[in-house]
DNA sequence: ACCGCTTTTTGAACGTGTTCAAAAAGACGG
DNA sequence: CCGTCTTTTTGAACACGTTCAAAAAGCGGT
C-alpha cells in the first residue's frame, strides 16, 4: 500500500467519523479535506463527489453486516430465528448512523450508482444482500424446497428492505419500535411459509413463484 | 385571490413546467424566478426552499390520483380489478415525472416534511393515501369482513409502495415492466385475500391482523 | 544530475441554494 | 395628502459542492 491508498483512506475516516458526529449537511468536503490534512480539491481525486463517500460508508456497512452474521448465525434454528438474527445484526450495525439513514437510504435510491442494489448493471451489490438471506434459509430446519425454497431469499430481501425503510423513519427512542417489528415479523414469515406448504395454498404459492421468476428475467430493475 | 395568491401560483407553475421538462437539478431557483416574473430571492418568500416546490408537485400529483380514480373505479368489480385500476391510474398521473422519481421519493423520505406519508405527526398525507385502497376495498365484490377488511387498505397500501418503488428505479421504455408488476401482482393479491379466508390460515391472519394493529397503534412512525 | 513523463496536489474560480438587511409597495386612519 | 405600520420585493452576500488549469512531486532511463 503506497501513499496513495494512504491519503484515500485518511479521507474515508474523517468522513466517516463526521458523518457520525455532524451528520451529512454539517459535513462539508472542506473540513473533510482539512482533517485528512490535504487540500479541497484534493478529495476529488479519490473520490468523484461527496455521495462517493457515503457509498463508500454504505459498503463498509454492508460488509460489516455479513461479518456480523456469520459470527451468530446457528445452523438447525427455525427459519424465523435465523430471519430474526439476520435482522437485528443490520440493526445493530446501522444503528451509529440513524441520524443518517435518510442520506443513506437517498443513495441506494440513486440507480447510476454502482453499490445501488437497484442499479442494473451491478448484480453485485444486490447478491451480496440477498446472500444473507440465504445463509438464513439454508442454515434452518426444516428445510424448504421446492421452487419457494430457491426464491425465498429474494423474498426475504424485501422484507429487509422493508424493515430497513420503517427504520429509516423510526423515530422512538433507539429505534425499539423497528426491533419490536423484527421480533413480530420474523414469526409471522415464519408462519407464511409453512402455510405455504398446505395443499390449500399451492395456487397462490405456484402463482408467486411464476411472478419473481418474471420479475427477476435478464435486464429486470432491482425489486424482483 | 389577491395578487399575492398570482405570484404564488406563477412560481408553482414555473416550477413544475421545468421540472418536467428539465429534471431537477438543472432546474435554479434563479430560473424559476426569472420564469415567474420575480427576484430569485421573492421566491423564498413563498416557498421554505427548493424542496417546497417539489412537495407541491407531490400534493399535486397526489390530488390529481384521486380524481382519476374517482372517474375511473366500477363498484361490484372483483378486488384484483379495482386493485390494478387504483394502481395503474397512479402510474398514469406519475408518468411524466418518471425522470423525476427519485427526487419525488427522496422528498417523501424526509420525515420532516409536513406532505410525507412517512411523518408521524402529519396523519392527513398517509390517510389519503390509504384512502384510495379504502375505495378499491369498499368497492369490491364480494366484501371483505372481520379485522382483515378493516386494515385491508393499509396492507394495500404497503404493496402501493412497493409498486412505486418499483416504478422509480424502472429503467424499461414506458415502464412497461412495472406496468406487468400490477397486472401480475394485483390477482396474487385477490388470491391472497380469497386464502386469508380458508380455516387453515387462520392463525397466520389472526397474527397479521394482531402485528398491524400494534404497529399502527398512536405514536407511531409510519409503516404499519 | 538531468530529462521527459505520469501521478498527485493545490488554490482559485464557478454556479448553486439560501439568507438577510434594506428598499419598495400597500393598507389604513386622520 | 400625509404618516405609520405591515406586507412584499429586491439584490447583494454567504457557504457549499464541484471543476480545472497549473504547480509540485514522484519516477524511470541515460
């Protein structure tokens, strides 16, 4: 690692570190530039603007969520406990940066960016999301199946998203109401689909599965 | 009216006719004024700031869905029916501001807006907007009863925002494919409902029922 | 040590959204 | 018509994100 990757992420630390303490608008790419101890315009030579700097927040995030997970996930749970584990890991690891979701959740939403997991291009992004998920499906008992079992963490992803967006605009106090949320919901999926395995409901599950088998074709936008 | 009112109305309409036909970024307050007949700084008079005019056009746009809906809504139709008239009339409304969607969305987020169906004080936004799929239930045949017809409009309105969602990061000419999404989602829906009523699902709608009504309960943030 | 070339760094400049003190216009009673 | 108070309008100013030409630093070959 030379003096380049160096200045790089002296920048990343002071961003990241303001964007916890002043939160983004406080944040200005001066005093960004200032803590790292070099100049305004220098920033921009590693880093295309300052919404860089919170995709880059967002993949450190992102990868401290699958480290997380892979510390506590148990094999042989229900599936519900894994879901539950896998959610309240995110939340955990968000959490510092609350104040800051918005922002975040604003620069998920911009599709040209490459850590977008609704970007098209980028499948990349997006697998890693739902690569949690299925170490959630997989790595609980019972076992699930069938073609539901294969699009499960697709489905499951959603309901990340979901939670994610109800966090994002949580205002009570360390956001225990999207944690009462996981503990309700991750029974309430895990219900749905041993439901779903009932003779009753194979025309809707038969149904569901051809809709994310459209929805996820080649060229699809993100949401399956 | 007076002529303040005018001069009120001129900014709106300068605004939103850029918006259109610009996008956002490349429509200034500067050009806006110009546009309107007035100083860059009598702008600020009428409006807090540039995400004023857009919470406007979100007002606009939201009251311009009801309208159509009203127009367009058969009662006695089946719930899937009235689901994807509701659901497709709001992508009609939102068409010509699609390069637009992701600022629309953005401006929704922020919970501190008084127009955000996310604002926990603001309940009238949300209620109108639930309002809508409270008429596409009310509407249908055969009726919904029990606590699931009740809080039926809110769940409906979950899937009218995920099908937004969907819509803003559509990259497809037309949005055709989000156009699919309706007409495929809005019969799995209907034939979620008809499931909700054998006996075997009824302790997953019982807890359903239970979740939503905790997390709709007085206080809360948005998501049910 | 010098040259030529690339990589890195700088600081001034631009256009933006926004703020604000002051000017202008209006409203109203005497 | 004047004086006073409020409402409206202005244009300059500010801080910000971003751009860019030019300077500085690094680097390999001779």
């Amino acid at each position: 690692m030379g003096k380049t990757e160096e200045t790089r992420e002296k920048l990343v630390v002071a961003a990241l570190a303001s964007f916890r303490e002043r939160g983004y608008d406080a944040t200005t790419m001066r005093l960004i530039a200032a803590e790292a101890g070099v100049s305004q315009g220098n920033a921009y030579y590693y880093f295309e603007g300052k919404e860089a700097l919170v995709q880059e927040l967002y993949v450190r995030i992102q990868a401290e969520h699958r480290a997380a997970v892979a510390g506590r996930l148990r094999s042989g749970a229900s599936l519900a406990h894994n879901l539950a584990t896998v959610l309240h890991t995110g939340l955990d690891v968000m959490a510092p940066y609350h104040s800051f979701g918005t922002t975040l959740l604003q620069s998920a939403l911009r599709t040209t960016s490459p850590v977008s997991p609704f970007a098209p291009d980028s499948q990349a992004a997006r697998e890693a999301a739902i690569w949690l998920m299925r170490e959630a499906v997989d790595r609980s008992r019972p076992r699930i199946g069938g073609r539901l079992g294969e699009q499960l963490p697709r489905l499951l992803w959603l309901a990340y998203l979901g939670v994610t967006l109800h966090w994002v605009i949580d205002g009570s106090p360390g956001q225990q109401r999207t944690r009462e949320l996981v503990d309700r919901v991750s029974p309430l999926l895990g219900k749905a689909i041993r439901l779903a395995g009932t003779p009753v409901a194979k025309p809707f599950v038969t149904d569901l599965t051809a809709l994310v088998d459209a929805m996820t074709a080649p060229g699809r936008a993100g949401t399956p």
